[in-house]
C-alpha cells in the first residue's frame, strides 16, 4: 500500500499565471508518454517480474513516477490557479476550458483522454524492461519540448529535475536488462524458446 | 509524493490458479469503474477543490485506492501464477493471454484499455463530489458482480473487504457535499451563478 | 418508438457566424459531459430498472436530451452557417475544419469523438440514479463554462435554458433515488447484499 | 425535438433468455455498424444538407433509427431478463456480465464501447449520402451475420423486419444521391471544385 | 510482400515551412478520412474477396494508396523541416509539437491518435465496396478541405494530384461494384439470403 | 511508392480451418504489439531521422514489416476460409463473428481496434530507436504466446519465421543506436541539451 507525504520531491513556486503552457505541461499528466503511464506500466509489470531485484526496482520508480505525477499535475494547477474566463478567451486553446474548465484532466496537449494502449505490460521480463527504456526516452523528449516552448524559469527547473530524473531510470533500466540477460539462458531469449524450438 | 508500504491493506493468500476468474478480476484494475480510475479521478481532482478538508479527503481516499489497485493486481497476479499454456488454451478467454500474456494489464474484463473518458475532472466542487457519489456506486456494483461469478471464498473475502471501503468512500463523499453546500450559497450553485445570472 | 417535431423546445436565432464559439459548443453535442451522451445513458439504463415510475423518468429525461441534442446541433450549424475558409483561416482552431468542414460532429471541444466509455450502465437501480445525478451536474458545469466563454447574448440564452433544464434533471433524479432507496432493503444497497453476504 | 410513442415499430416477444445470444446482437446496439452510430450519423448530417429534401431524408431515417436502436436494446433485455448468475458462469462470455451486469450498454460484441470515430459528418452532401449508403450496408450484413448465429425464431424475425429496412434505407439514399447530382454541376463534384480548380 | 521505390508518385519540393499548415495536412496522414485507413482498409478487405479481380483492384488500390501517406508524410515533413522552438511557440497550435515533436505522427489534425473504428472491413464483398466508395468521398472532401485553407501552390499542386486519384478511384470501386451486382444474384443480396430467408 | 510483388516472403499453405485460433493469431493484425503497428512506426519515423542510414534502416524494415502484415492476414484468412456459421456457433469467440464476419480487421484478439496510440512518433532519434527495440520484444513475446497456444504445424512455421525477423530486426535496431550514440555527442543526449542546459 501507499502513504502520502505531504511534500514534493522538488519545490514548486510558479508565480505567474499561463494556461496556455499549462496546455503544454498537461501532456506529461496524461499524455502518452507521460508521468501516469509510466507509473502504472511499472506497477503492473512488477507482479509477474521472476525475481526480487527486478521487482523491487519497478516499485521503487513507479512510485517515484507518482510522485513526479503529482509534480506534473501541481504545475498545470498553479500555471492555471485564479485564471478567469477572460484570460482564457484570450487564449489560444481554450478548448481546454470548455471541456474541464479550471482543472488538471488526465489527456495529452492536443485533448486526447489518457489510454493505456499506450503502455505495454507483458509476462515477458525482458520485454518488459525494454518497454521501460523507451518509455524514459519517450519522457526525457516530452520534457525537452517543453523545456524549448516555456520561458518560465520557475517552470523550467522543475522540467529540468523531472527531465534529468527519466535519464537516471533509464540507466537502471539498462542495468537491470544486463543482470537479467545474465542471468537468463540469453540464447534462449533471442533465438530460441525450448518450450517449442529444439 | 509517496511511500510505499510493503504490505497490502488486507492480506491476500489464494490457493488455486483460475485465469478465467482473473478475467473477470481484472476489470476492478482498469475497466471503467475499477481502482485505476478511481485514484487517477480522486488525485487529480484535489488541485481545485476550494479547502483543505475536501482536498485532504480526496487525498486520503485516492491514496487508499491505489492500495486496492495493488490488491486487484495481486488477486490476478496470484489467480495466473505459474497458469500454464495448456490452462489457457481450455480457457474460454485465452485473448487476453494472446495480447497480454501472463502479466496484468490495465483493463476491462472485456479487453478495452484502460481510458480517461471514463472519468471526470471538472474546475467545479461539487460536480467532482457527485462524480466521485457515482464512482463508489459503480465500484460497489461491479464488486457486487464479481461475487455473483466467483466460488473461491478466498478471493471473495478480498472483494468483499473492497467493496466494504467503497461503501465508506460513498458516504465520506455524500458528507462531503452537505459540508460544502453548507458552505456555498445554494441558490448559485443549483439555480443561479452570479456571474452570468442577474 | 419516437416521433420528430418540427419545432425546438426553445427557439434559436443566431444573427452572428462564429466558429470559434462553435467550437467550444460542440462539446455539448459529443463531449463526455454532452447531451449525446446524457440521452444515450439515460435510454439505455431505462431497460432494467425495476418499475414504471423510474423507466418513465428515464424515458421522459432521455426524450427531452435528444431534443437539447438537436438545440445544440443547431446552435453549432448556426454559428458556423456560410462560414468561409477565410474567416477558418483567421480562427484559432482551424483543425476542427480540416476534419469535418462546416459540420456538426459528436465531438469534445478538443477533437475527441464521442465515447461511450464516458456513460455507464449497469444493471443495479441505484447505481444508475447516482451515474444520471453526476451526470446533470456534470453538464451543467460544462454550460456554465460556455457561457463563461460567449459574449454573443443570442447563444446565451439557449445555453440558460439548457443549463436550467440540467438543474430540474437533478432534482427529479434525486426525488427517484429517495423513492427508491424506501422501496429497497437498504442495509442490502449499502452494507450487505444476500445473494453473497450473511 | 421528439415525442415517445409507448410502443415498438415492430412487436419483440422472446420467450427464452439467452444471454450469449445477446452478447452478439448488442453489436447492433452500440458497435460500430448499429443503430446508435446509424441515428447519430442521420441526426448530425442533416443540418448542413442544401435543401429540405435531403434534410427531411435524413430526419426520417435518423428518427426511423432511434426507434431501431430501441428495439435492439428491448432484444438485449428481454434475452437477458432474469438471467441469474449461474447462468452466465455457464457462457462463453461472461466478461459482459462483470463489466456491465445484466444491462445494455451501447458496445460492440467484442466489448468495444460505442466510439463515434465510425461515423463521418461532413460539410459536403455527396460524401454524407455514400457514407449513409455504405452505413446501410454494414448494417444489413451485421444482421446478416447476427441470422446465421441465431436459432430463436422470435429474435430472427425482429432482426429480418430491421434487415428489410435497412434495405429501404439504401434504396432511399441512392434515389437521394441521383436527385443530388441533377442538380449539382456533376462534373465540379468529381472533376473539379471552381473555389480551387480552373 | 512489397517493394519500396525511392521516388514519389508526384514530386514534392516545398518552399516554406509552415508548421501550422502541416498541422492541417496530418489528418490526410493519420485521420478518419486519411490514407493510412484507406491502405489499411483495401489491403485487408482483399482477402476475402470472391474474385480476383476485385481482390487485384483492393490490391492495386491499397498499394497506390500507401504511396499517397508517404506523400503525404513528405508534405508534413517538408513543411515542418528545421522549425525552430520559436515559430512553434508563435502558432496557435503548438501542442502538436508537445506530444510529438517535430515528427510525422498518424493523427487528425484535431489530435486523435489513428483508430481502426474509421474502416470497416467485413465478409460481404459489396459492402466492402459500398465502404469503399463512401472512403473515397471522405477522402477527396477533406482534400476539398485542405485546399480551401492553403495559400502554398508547391503543396496545393500535390494535394489536387491526390484529390484526383481518389476521384478515379471513386469509379473504379463503382465499375466493381457493377460487375459483383451482375455476378451475384441481385435479388438475394438486397432482398433475401437463401441461407435463411425463404 | 511502394510496388505489390505477388509473392509472400515464407509460403503459406494451412491445411485445417480454425477461427479460435485465428481470434488469436489476429493480434500480430492490428493488436498493440503486431505489424501494422510495426510498418507504420518505422515508416512514419524516418521521415525526421538525421542520416540517410537510419532512414534506409527504417523504410527497410518498415517495408518488411508491411509483407509481414500481409502474412499474419494471409494466416488469418487461411484459417477461416469457407467457416460456416455452424463452427462459429460453437465457438467460444464467436463475437469476432458478429462485429466482422469472416475477414481479417485490424484488431487485437480481445477486440480493441488498432489504435496508433500504441506508437511513437517523435522528432528524436535516439528514442525513436528505443522505441523500435522495444516494439521488436513486444513483437517477439507476442509470437511466442501464438506458438504456446497453437498446436497447428503449418501455423507454427510461420510463426517462427514471423519471430525469427523480429530477433533480427531488434539486433539492426541495436546497432543503429551504437551508432548513433558515437555520432551524437553523448553527454548533450543524457545528461544536457546545449539549448536549455548550460
């Protein structure tokens, strides 16, 4: 089970109001490649990982990602916090308004509600892993947009330190992929199954 | 952010493997009325709300719920533990497997990916409380349909201690829009708003 | 089965084109908070509710939804009547005419078409009642976020009409849950349910 | 707007409840060919047709259609009326049941809800008219398919009175599409557009 | 299986970018009406074609038809070619760019990730065909779309190119579904099914 | 463009029809994991690559993955050519039947449509090819749950071709990233971006 803590893993402060980047930011709520997919992809994948190494690893960053979820979510609340129908018509993209007015929806930029057909979870561990690592990526490029569309410096260095988290999961990612490639018949893996090769 | 604690809210322990009844489990993990969107519905909602007692409730409930995500993902994990290939090609429902595997994955009982559309997140108080009235419902109901399917009495003890909580969160929540109607004025929420309304 | 008037339940003369308020309409028409959806809801929760007071209540609401559906739809096909492609060309939300040109598509505001992921129907009363009680707050919130957004006083006083027709929905759904909750056991709605409870 | 005429365009009397046949009529209730999609389509096109033949057309058949999507749903719950849970252990398909209960849920058979990315309204007549004659069809050979699966005569004649309308339905359209290019410039409708061509 | 030949259908050498126009385009690419469902759509209806003339004409189709979303790519793919940041942040849809970047993603222009829900493909060969007359339409009407919108003649010329080809493939499908009309026993399809009408 | 040869990379010759397991084998279709997803991954994503080598990696395989695509259809109609409605009746999936008849729709085998929200399309390189490694497992492990399922020979040789390819693919997807690590600047990729970093 889960405890909150009321705190954030990096401190937030915006101090002016944008709801157009917080349109932006939202892609990393409940976009595709987002902070509540890879949440749910490690806690799902963990339950079928063969050993405790690989799955102490998935709960570990999965519930750092809700965390950085909540960072996202805190962002977009603060960029929009007080804004009033005016600013928003105004606005380039106020659709958003009128479809969840003042609020943090789970959807990517462009409004399209969060699906999980954009995660994997598989019985296959390496499969899985692998998923994982391009799902970082996917995280650290998203982050990098964003980074090239703000000007916010309050924003940026909260993008900054959730950026430069995906490339530390990447990494453990990539050396959780060696342990098991080692641990596993690697042949097996990649060129044959003996439940039906030969 | 969050910790996470290395046990479940209430302790799960089943016997024999039935992949067919995780079929059905897994719809309270990510079908429409299931603990994914439940916590994802709570959490998100929480940034707006207009004063600590319901932000906290909706913190408190939202965090209980991605405990009984965990247990959901068990009760499959554990009811597919070890299934063999075999198992599932006597299987009435041996698709998930061909999409899926032996793993668990964020969807309903009949396939459909885990998808926002199924909630809401509105900027308005109330409206999220009655969204959050109707969710325990729809969590109890689908609760209610997995015991009217299920023998295992250990699986059932599990969804009757979730659906017992469903039935707290739901008059939490009715408490909760009495305590805010209170606050509000009535006339402007339910008949007029003043800042449109003469 | 239905029969078609030809007349609006209240009358609708825009003077104005404007597309970009179309666009923010139409979520009404398509979106998860629409009248598309309120009319398919409440027509197909009607089937298996367990006496006549509730279908007809549900059958009276679903009826008039289906005739706010058609006022929205005019609102949208009003606003955007002889629009050019120079004034789209001037819009900020030229995309919707990409997809669909002048047309009234079920859509949200930001492009997402119509979803019955966003609707529930069960086969329990209550948990009906409570799915149509969120649901006319649900709406209700969406028109007073339209009318936020529109200045053009010819659309607003549809948009009233229609947000107080949500507010008469509510009461009349919480009169049918009060009804029902006497008629049924409710220790068995709420604590226990005897097919599966001792 | 519509009025509701308390009987069926054609009397539904099951007399057996049989819950996997309805899993596959549903189809026609909320799948991708049915009737929902067919009156949404109808309903959505008609505002922006040139004339008020094609207008009253499609009011016609949308509003003939509503009532066809009322009788599927009245199909779907006479078939599963009653039916207990023992029943649905027994199917093939029991995952409806824990998704939705014994209720109808605008679905496709394989579990897919209603999604209006299968309808198209646009802004040009041409392309509505071969798009609703495409519709016909696809209706027609879904209860074409729903025939071949089902051995209760009480169901199969319902399905071949809706069939034979759908027929009626096409040779409507196709009378409409010829009447549309007398009177449009034929050759500016599939050689060349003046707004664009010269 | 196929082969790739470096070179395009029509040549495309786009002067200017002009991210914001490419955004329009995409839904060629990835939307409803798109040529990504159209290959798709032909590609596999094919195969259970009852002659080979109608599966050589799919073929055919389907192949050209995978030529014209490279065309189409290409078009995205020029027109947004060395974008910077600050042109992005200037247009008035920028969350392209934040979900995917600079980068050809199969989507509408309104963001809505391609669904197979827009095709149909089914086991009757004239519905097949009806379904592909109604393609074509929708496809030639969204060209009509984009044309309207676009000043640049560099990409209008490429897009009346592709405009003319659905136009001839329009009465391609129309002579096919001719020749099956006169093949099949025209009674049976639109009024009766020996296999269980009488 | 892409030419059509009339010819399948590995012959094809099912002896035995079996709907239930070309439900399954329909996944490698349209489902999350299969070919056309594959095809249209790889061929949207070389658009933005930096060099002529990854761009001729990605149409290389792109254009594979599209004879692949062919195969898992060709396997899928072999399987149920000529199937009467008599063995579907006594299907356990005979929902596949209903929405779609005898062909072969881009689905996964629970019955989700493809949906292109299960790739990545981004402007970076480097995660486009992490994504690709990864989408080649997922690829893998989902033939290797066909072959755990399915005892038909003829299938079964397929299948392992299918396999082998995507093994092979995953190891040229490996070398592009080594690459194309050695010609980025390494650090900027991980752990800076020169134009937001300083």
């Amino acid at each position: 089970m889960f405890e909150y803590k009321k705190f954030l893993q990096f401190p937030i402060n915006i101090k002016e109001t944008d709801p157009r980047l917080a349109n932006v930011i939202i892609t990393q709520y409940g976009g595709p490649n987002g902070e509540l997919g890879a949440s749910v992809r490690y806690l799902s994948q963990r339950y079928t990982m063969p050993d405790n190494v690989s799955k102490g690893l998935l709960t570990d960053i999965g519930v750092e990602e809700l965390g950085h979820l909540e960072m996202v979510g805190t962002l977009v609340a603060q960029l929009t916090k007080g804004s009033t129908p005016e600013e928003w018509k105004k606005l380039q993209s106020w659709e958003y308004y009128a479809d969840n007015g003042v609020s943090v929806f789970p959807q990517s930029s462009q409004g399209t509600p969060f699906n999980a057909a954009s995660i994997a979870v598989t019985g296959d561990p390496l499969t899985n892993l692998y998923e994982d690592l391009a799902a970082e990526q996917k995280a650290r490029v998203t982050y990098d947009n964003i980074l090239r569309l703000s000007d916010d410096p309050d924003v940026n260095d909260v993008i900054k330190f959730l950026r430069e988290r995906e490339i530390v999961h990447f990494q453990r990612f990539g050396e959780a992929i060696q342990l098991l490639r080692e641990r596993l018949n690697q042949k097996n893996v990649y060129f044959m199954n003996p439940s039906f090769d030969k």
